[in-house]
C-alpha cells in the first residue's frame, strides 16, 4: 500500500502529529511543499486553525491534487479552540474531486497561553493508534 504523508504547519504542533503517524505507518512525514509523486492509496493531510480556518496556502495546495492519482485522504488536525480542522479541509478536498475518509484525528496545539504543552506524549500516541487502526481497516 502506497502511504504518504503530507503537512501544513505554521508552529510545529501539526508536524509532530504528522510525524507520529508517519512513524506508525512507516514512511517519512513532508510538509506540503513536497510534491506527491505516482499513486497513493492513503493520504494523510494534516494541519492547523488559523483565524478559523485552514490557511490559504493549504487551500492552493488542495487545488492542485490530482484526484486520479489519490485514491483517499485522511484529515488530521491541530487547534487552540477549534475542535478540528476536518470540516474545513473535507469541503476544498471534495471539491477538488478527492475522497476523504470519515475518520479523521485532531488533538489540541498549543497557541500563547492556551493549550500549553500539547500536543503531549498522549497526543502523539493516540495519533498513532489512529493511523494503525485506520490502515488495519482497509
Ligand atoms: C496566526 C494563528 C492564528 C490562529 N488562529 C486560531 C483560531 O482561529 N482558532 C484556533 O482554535 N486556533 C488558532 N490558532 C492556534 C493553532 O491552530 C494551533 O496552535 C495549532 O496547533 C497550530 O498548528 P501548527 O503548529 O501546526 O501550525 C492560531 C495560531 C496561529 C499561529
């Protein structure tokens, strides 16, 4: 099974998720500025909030996804209130022609005073537990 995956992140927190579940499914975490390359059957995309929404860089990056070659993308998220970025995210995705899966990960990031410490050691276990079950079950 081909697995990417692929990263928007301004401060770090969303890296460290992406890292975790690259690491469970043993390939190495990018941020989107690498490109995709051939057929992927997973990709897990993951990002942060910013001014309640995703940024519009990732929003670009989105647009430019050939769906043909992405047979699902898996949202991952990180935020300071927001409880994720999925719906967000799933809107351009699926515009864009993709398929997105119903399950996706997010965990609170840390942002000034709030959320200090997250994501945690727990954050990051979860995270990978999530992307093993979610592999397991395809
Ligand atoms: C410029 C900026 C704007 C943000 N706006 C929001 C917001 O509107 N809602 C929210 O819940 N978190 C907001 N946050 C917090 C981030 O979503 C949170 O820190 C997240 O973990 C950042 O992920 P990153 O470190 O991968 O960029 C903002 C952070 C930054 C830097």
């Amino acid at each position: 099974m081909n697995i990417e995956v692929r990263y928007y992140s301004k401060s770090g927190n969303t890296k460290k998720i992406a890292n975790a579940i690259a690491k469970q499914v043993g390939v190495s975490a990018k941020s989107i500025h690498e490109p995709i390359q051939g057929e992927i059957d997973v990709l897990f995309l993951g990002t942060g909030i910013y001014a309640f929404d995703i940024d519009p860089e990732l929003k670009e990056y989105i647009s430019n996804l050939n769906p043909a070659n992405i047979k699902m993308v898996v949202v991952f998220s990180t935020a300071a209130i927001v409880k994720s970025a999925y719906e967000k995210a799933k809107k351009c995705l699926q515009d864009q022609g993709l398929t997105v899966s119903n399950a996706e990960y997010h965990c609170p990031g840390h942002y000034m005073i709030l959320r200090k410490g997250r994501p945690n050691a727990d954050d990051l276990k979860n995270a990978e537990q999530f992307a093993k079950s979610l592999i397991n079950s395809l």
